[in-house]
C-alpha cells in the first residue's frame, strides 16, 4: 500500500513538472511570437527589410544613393503614342486612329534606364538566339550609350544571371527579390525620376507583368511617363505570330495606348548625344 502510494505521489510531481514544463515552452514561443511581431512592425515603418536586404546583395549598389549619376543637361526625345480616333462630331472607326510624334525636354538626371531579366540564358534556344541578336545589336548600344552620359540605370533580373554584355557597373542599381518594388520605387522618388525607359525580356511577359515592369510601376506614379525602347526587347512568339513578330507589335500598341509612349534605340542615342 505504501509503495503504491509513493508511486501514485511521484506520478503527480511528474505530471505536474511536465505540465509546467509545458506551459513554458508555449509562454516562451508566445513572447518570442509577440516580440518578433513587434520588431517585424518597427522594421516594415522604418523600411529596414531593403536597408538590409541592399547590404546582402539582393538589392545592391556598390556606391550609396547620393553618389549615383546625375547629368542634368536637356535632351529633346522623340516618341510616340497612338490615339485612337474619337471625334464626337464625326463617324469614327478603327481605321482612323493614327500615331502621335511628339519630342519630350527633359534632364537626363530625371530619366531613368529600366532593365527587366536581361538573362544570360534561357531555356528555349531559338529564342535564346533571338534575344542575344537583340542584346548586342540594340540593348547594349543602349546601355553603353545611357552610361556615357550619366543616365541612372536599374537592372531588375529576378533571380537569374545578367547578360555580361550589360553586367552592372559599380554605381548601377541592382533591385531583386521581395522588396524589389518599394525599393525601386523610393530610389526613383529620392531621385525625383520623371520618366522611365524600359527595355528587356521577353515584352509581354515580364516587362509589362514584373512588380518592377510597365502596369505595376505605371500605377506607382508613372502613369503615361513610361517610355518603352520599343526596339530593344522582343517577345515570345507563337508559331503563327513569329515571322512577322506581331506579338511584339500588339504588345508595344497595348503600352502606347495605355500606358505611356515608346521610341528607339537610335532616337535615344540620337537625343544623348545632340549638342545643347
């Protein structure tokens, strides 16, 4: 009897030592939960995720903000829109819309270069082809010419190795990974960016769809300042649309309609280096 009793008095020490030790672990799991909330609050409003994410390598510039490049001569660059006729006056159709020339003035310091998953490889090899053709006779005439003459220049490759025909140079911007929009986005503003250039890979895919491409960043507030280097990127293509690349085309007349304007690269080198 007095054995079993023991037995039965040692049982409930343990059972209430387990329990405490229980409820421990859970006070310990709910403070750390509570604190890492707090912390998590304080680095969101203090925009501390891209401050450290920017000294890890995700979101990287070798040089700070302030020492980026800053030319502020005027250019004079030409694009285009399209519009499509309205006329309340008379009897409209698709036929009659028309493209719209037009020259932009502005300071090379407010023009910022967008580069979206210029990749040094790519799954498909035919368009792989395709893209590289692009790159070394239209993107890096492109970049090369925008780096001569101080224009700010972004690469936003997601993930994947940047062609090394345009690898960054140390005081370019590399945005990339989860933050990579509110950091472009603050970059821009402190810059005070007025129109953005976009070029990269592949049209209708992440140029317009990336959180850094053409619909995010047009509803960031460069809505109709986006400017598309029409003919420094390409899309992929259907079998029927490829010969004559009309998914390209769709895509530049969906951006000139809805989003902004385009040009060319030999307009964007012509504008950089006319004299003042």
């Amino acid at each position: 009897m007095w054995c079993e009793l023991c037995r039965s008095e040692k049982r409930s020490r343990g059972d209430v030592m387990i329990r405490k030790v229980r409820l421990s672990v859970v006070a310990a799991l709910v403070v750390a939960f509570l604190i890492g909330g707090i912390l998590g609050v304080i680095a969101q409003r203090a925009h501390l995720p891209g401050k450290v994410l920017w000294q890890v390598g995700i979101i990287k510039s070798v040089v700070p903000w302030s020492q980026l490049p800053n030319n502020d001569r005027l250019i004079h660059l030409k694009v285009r829109e399209f519009q499509v006729a309205n006329d309340p006056e008379e009897f409209d159709t698709e036929q009659d819309g028309h493209y719209v020339q037009k020259e932009i003035e502005v300071p090379i310091s407010k023009l910022a270069l967008i580069l979206i998953d210029v990749w040094a490889e790519h799954p498909n090899d035919g368009w792989a082809e395709r893209e590289r053709m692009n790159i070394k006779t239209k993107l890096a005439p492109l970049v090369n010419a925008a780096r001569e003459h101080g224009m700010l220049i972004v690469h936003s490759p997601h993930g994947r190795a940047i062609h090394p025909l345009v690898s960054p140079l140390p005081n370019e911007v590399v945005v990339d990974g989860p933050y990579e929009q509110d950091e472009l986005v603050q970059l821009l503003r402190k810059k005070g960016i007025q129109y953005l250039l976009y070029a990269g890979y592949a049209t209708q895919m992440c140029v317009l769809h990336r959180p850094t491409g053409i619909i995010e960043m047009s509803k960031c507030g460069w809505a109709n300042r986006i400017i598309l280097v029409r003919d420094a990127t390409i899309a992929i293509e259907a079998p029927w649309s490829l010969e004559g690349e009309l998914t390209h085309k769709v895509v530049v007349f969906m951006i000139e309609t809805n989003y902004g304007m385009s040009t060319t690269v030999e307009e964007v080198i012509r504008a950089l280096e006319e004299k003042s």
